[in-house]
C-alpha cells in the first residue's frame, strides 16, 4: 500500500490561533492556497487551485489508503471542509490518516517539524521564513485584503514543499508507530472531533468579571508596595519579592531549568511561600504575601481558560474541539491539552455552581456571597463551564490512588505483596500508612494522621526527600520543618522497602544497559535496552518509550529533553539527568496511561480525559447502564497485569465537577 505525504498552506479572515482549527476550517473564507504531496518516495509535487484537483490523490482518498501530514488533524480538516466540497473530491476516512507529528511524540521526540530535525542532529530545520510568508500571504492586511505577490507565493510554494521532504525524512528516520498506537491516536481524534459542550454566556460572564477584578488587584498591589510595583505582570515583582524573604524563604524561590539555578515566583513558588507565610511571619512578611495572593488572583488561569472556551466554542453548537493531544506526555506518552488546557484544569469546584451561574448572568456581586474573591469564585466555575447537551448528563469515573497502586506492582516485589492485598481488600491506604507511621490501630488515626500518611506515599513513593515531602505537604496544607519531614522520609522509607530496592534495581538495570548496548536488562517489570542511540524501556503492555540520545559518563546519564525548547544558536539539544526517581515516575505513569487507553478501546461517547479520569456524554434514563458498564472495563485490568487490584470513583454529573 503506498503513502502520501502531504502538506497544505492555506488562507482565511479566520484568526486560527484565537479560534482554533476545527473554526478555522469552517470558517467560509477558509480556502487552500496549495497542497504539497509525494507518493512513497516519489518528487514532491504541487497543486493550485487553478489546477485540475489531482486524480492520483483523489483516487488514494477514495481507497483509504493510508495520509501522513504533520499535525494531521489540521490537514484532515482542511481536505473535509475546504478540499473535499470545493473540488467534488471523495472523503477520505479518519483511519486514513497518520500524523507524523504524533510519531514524533510516541518516540519522545519533539512534536514541532520546526525541531525535530534539529533535536534529530539530521542537520535539517523547517525553514524560518516560513512565518513572515504565512503573515504576508495567509492573513489578511489592515485593509482586509490578502496579498497575491508572485514572488511570495512562489516561494510559499517551494516553503511547502520542503515542509514535505522534511516530513518525510524525519518520519523514516523514526520508529514507526505500532498498529495499536495508531488505532490509539484515531480514538483521540474521535473524542477531539466529538468535542466537549461550553456554557458560552458563563465563560463570557466569568470574562467580565476578570477584567474588573484585574483593575482592583492591580491598584491594590501598587497601595501595598508603596507604588514600586504598578502590575505584577512586571519583572520588577520578583525583586521586590526576593528582597524581602528570610533565608528560609529564599531557599523556596530556587528553580532548577536545564540545570540552571534560577530565582522564580511561579505558580509552585508562590503555594510554597503563601503556606510558609501562615506559620512564619518573619520568613514571608505579610505584606510579600498580599502581593503574592495578588499575582495568584491574577494568574489565575482559570481566567484565560474562560476567554479560551469563548473563542474556541463552535459558533453553531458551542462545543469546543480538539483539545486533546495524543502522545503529548513525554516520556510516558499521556496525553496532554492545546488550546483548553483541560489536563491541569483547577480541583477546586463550586459547592452550588447553578446559584453562582445565576449571579454571574444577573450581574450581581460575587463577594462575599460565594467567596472570598472573585478570581477563587472564577476557579470554581471552570470545570463547571463545562456541560452536556441538554437531555444528557455526564458520567464520570477516575481511578482511586492508581499511581499507588501501580507502583508496588510495577516493583514486582514479594515485599509489596500486602500492600497490593490492602488494596484488593477495599482498604484506606493512606489510614493503612498512617497507622504503621504512628504505631497506631487504624481506627485510631485522625485526619491530620492520614494526610501524614497520604503525603508521604505522594512524596516518597519516587524517592522524593525532604523537600519533595514539604513541596507536597504544603499542598494538602500540611507543614512540617525540614527535621520533622526528614524523620517521616526515613520512616516511610524503612516501612516500605520494596519502593526502596525498587529504586535502585531500576537504576542499575538501565544503568547495565547503557554499558552493554544490545543486551536487555530488567528490573520489576520494565526492561531496559540501550541500543547505542536511544535507552529504550519497555513496559508490561509491551508498549516501548525511550530517553532518547543517551549518554552515559562519570556523573551518570543524560538524555536529550524534549520538551526543553533549544535556542537558536545552540550547538547542542539541551540535555536532563536521568535518576531513579524520575525513571520510576515515568514508568508509573505510563502504565496508567496504557490503562486508560485499553479502557478507551472499549467506552463510547467520551468527551474528555483528564489524567486517569474519563467523562462520558450519554442520555440520562441511560447513566447508570452506562456508569455500572465503564466501572466494569475500568476495574477490569488487561492481561498484562491482570493480578492489579483496581477501582474506581464515580459520579453522575448535570455539570463537570470534582
């Protein structure tokens, strides 16, 4: 069966980073200013739209035969709503297409065809020009009209056609994608195209709300600091805030980038900070705190997440379309979110959103009535924004602590054997930690006692230390000082020796492999194999995920990051250090994503995944077939682990929630 490689440039009145692909391809200006394409290894040729549509390409979408682009999603769109009704050319089908930029990702590459070649040191990179010539020939002018300079378009032309040739080359140059990861990526694309339902007029609301609030904040925070800082959008703000820390305080605003020490107040600095400031005044004045609370208010990404939905929303069905992106996980291949965002969406939900809906459409005020501000309202109605069609409900089921439960597994330990038999037993693991912690009956563990033991399996179970216990215990509001956490650390560490062993088998496995390339290495039940490029691991599904250009020297190894942009005169992809904690993390959370993705083989209508939850849309007389149906595949492990104790929480939704 041959492939055809293809590439579109296109025009339209459409903005397609405000609106998103799904509105830019319908969009009525929306048209095709050529199309790139090679069959197998055949020249690249060029269509125009002056042109007879080519009957070679027709006749492969006719066939479903199989379409590479990169970013497929976009080209298939463009040939459903632009190329196919235009030019009376045959539909081809979504399984026919295979995105090379999802490739890419499968192999831990970078999605972009603007890196991948670089990250590949194949000595090719996506012609730069390329944007001034999309913003000279694709959007149109001030005037509102679109240029048709022949010299540009000329050159748009040999632009696309390269884009092509690249594509091709990096494509081959990869591991392909196996039959099950490309039936796994159309699945994704199923639930892109079925899109999620926005209550637009609540996301325009919420918008209003945010642009007064953003005034208020910005006036409060230049009262607090005497007027030395006008917006905390300001780098000025991260000085003020570093001259005014204890040295306690200041250790929290170290981040590590590439290796690279740096001062920061993002979102993690500033949880850390802000639960600091309750229990030591000295170390983070009250004054440092309002103007962090500040930017937290502001930052809030709740609020871009409103006006996004907004813009995203279908103009005749508001519902918001692809917004998931298959593979884009990293080194474990989850998926992630573009556009939405709807993978870190805030926990936080509003105890009655009907009533705070109300009073947002009624224009009435929000404090104090339903909370302590405006932006902590705002990030409560975020996941309610989202909604079934009307006569339907959603119905949501999440794995309960899947991560704590993989884990042990994983290790394949005879230690582990108890923990994983709590498990089967319906038992509270975190009561079950806490009551071998403290020496005390479970029945008698209080609430605090069980955070205790909850933290510590969120924090250790890695092979965090003391400071990954008190990043993580300040989000569940538990502080403790460094000797404290330090003791927790080395009990949990003593209680659970099989997480311990398992650090340091997985490490001398992938550490053997690197030294013996070709041979296989295993620990748990993850093998290693260096195969003198990339340090592969395999995973009980059979899945393979890489660190890719592996290099081992006397420091240990690294690997180049994908997800680390390199600059432009970078001589080298910047490059992380593998350690046990983070190949343990990766392998944990990449079997939960082959978990989720077995169950999505099976489940119908989904509108949306976040992490290790799946929300469907069905009709609500048919919810509880549909909840007891789910909960059934959910609880049901594939063969592949198929002695995994698992189980769910479930809900039945008129709105998202948490």
């Amino acid at each position: 069966m041959s492939i055809l490689w293809i590439d579109y440039e296109t025009r339209s009145r459409c903005d397609l980073p405000l609106s998103g692909a799904y509105n830019y391809a319908q969009h009525a200006s929306t048209d095709a200013l050529c199309i790139a394409y090679a069959f197998d290894d055949e020249e690249v040729q060029l269509w125009l739209p002056t042109d007879p549509f080519p009957y070679e390409v027709a006749e492969h979408f006719k066939a479903g035969h199989q379409i590479r682009a990169h970013n497929a999603a976009f080209d298939r769109l463009i040939t459903w709503y632009v190329v196919c009704p235009q030019y009376n050319v045959p539909e081809p089908a979504l399984e026919s297409w295979y995105c090379t930029a999802a490739q890419a990702r499968a192999n831990c590459f970078p999605g972009s065809l603007e890196d991948v070649g670089r990250f590949a040191g194949m000595g090719m990179k996506k012609d730069f020009r390329g944007g001034y010539l999309i913003r000279q020939l694709s959007i149109p002018n001030s005037e509102g009209k679109f240029s048709n300079d022949p010299e540009l378009l000329a050159e748009m032309y040999d632009y696309c056609k390269q884009d092509v040739r690249a594509m091709r080359a990096v494509s081959l140059a990869m591991r392909q994608l196996t039959d099950e990861e490309l039936s796994d990526y159309h699945l994704n694309e199923k639930v892109n195209d079925r899109g999620v339902l926005v209550d637009v007029p609540l996301a325009l609301a919420a918008k209003r709300y945010a642009d007064i609030e953003l005034k208020e904040v910005e006036t409060l925070v230049q009262d607090i600091t005497d007027g030395a800082i006008t917006s905390v959008r300001s780098p000025k703000m991260r000085k003020w805030v570093q001259a005014r820390l204890g040295p306690e305080a200041l250790k929290l605003m170290t981040v590590y980038i590439g290796g690279e020490a740096k001062q920061s107040v993002d979102k993690t600095v500033r949880t850390n900070l802000l639960a600091m400031a309750e229990e030591y005044p000295d170390e983070v004045p009250y004054s440092v705190a309002d103007v962090l609370q500040c930017a937290t208010d502001i930052w809030a990404s709740s609020v871009a997440k409103f006006t996004r939905m907004a813009n995203l929303a279908d103009v005749e069905d508001h519902r918001v379309r692809g917004a998931f992106m298959f593979n884009g996980g990293g080194a474990t291949g989850r998926l992630s979110s573009i556009g939405l965002q709807l993978q870190n969406m805030a926990r936080k939900t509003a105890d009655d959103p009907v009533a705070v809906r109300e009073a947002m459409l009624s224009n009435l005020p929000l404090v104090p009535a339903h909370g302590i501000s405006v932006s902590e309202v705002l990030k409560g109605m975020l996941r309610p924004a989202l909604i079934p069609a009307e006569g339907n409900v959603f119905v949501v089921l999440d794995w309960a602590s899947i991560e704590a439960r993989l884990n042990p597994w994983l290790s394949n330990s005879p230690l582990a054997a108890e923990l994983l038999e709590a498990f089967a037993a319906g038992k509270d693991i975190y009561v079950r930690e806490a009551s071998k912690m403290f020496f005390t009956a479970e029945s008698e563990i209080n609430k605090g006692q069980r955070q205790v033991g909850k933290v510590s399996i969120l924090a250790c179970g890695y092979g965090g230390g003391v400071k990954a216990f008190s990043a993580m215990g300040r989000l569940y509001g538990l502080v403790m000082d460094d000797t404290q956490s330090q003791i927790t650390v080395n009990t949990w560490r003593r209680l659970n020796q099989w997480a311990v062993q398992y650090w340091y088998e997985i490490e001398e496995a992938y550490t053997r492999a690197m030294r013996n390339p070709g041979y296989e290495f295993t620990a748990g039940r993850v093998t290693y194999l260096y195969d003198g490029v990339h340090l592969w691991y395999m995973l009980p599904s059979r899945r393979a995920l890489c660190y890719p250009f592996a290099k081992l020297d006397d420091d240990g190894i690294t690997y180049a990051k994908a997800a680390w942009k390199a600059k432009s005169d970078d001589k080298e992809w910047p490059r992380a250090r593998l350690w046990h904690g983070i190949a343990v993390e990766n392998i944990c959370q990449a079997a939960a994503n082959d978990l989720l993705r077995n169950a999505l083989r099976q489940i119908d209508n989904v509108v949306l995944t976040a992490h290790d939850e799946i929300v469907i849309e069905c009709k609500e007389k048919e919810a509880e077939k549909v909840l007891h149906r789910t909960n059934q595949i959910m609880c049901t492990p594939p063969p592949w682990c198929s002695d995994l104790p698992l189980a769910t929480e479930s809900k039945i939704m008129s709105r998202y929630g948490k």
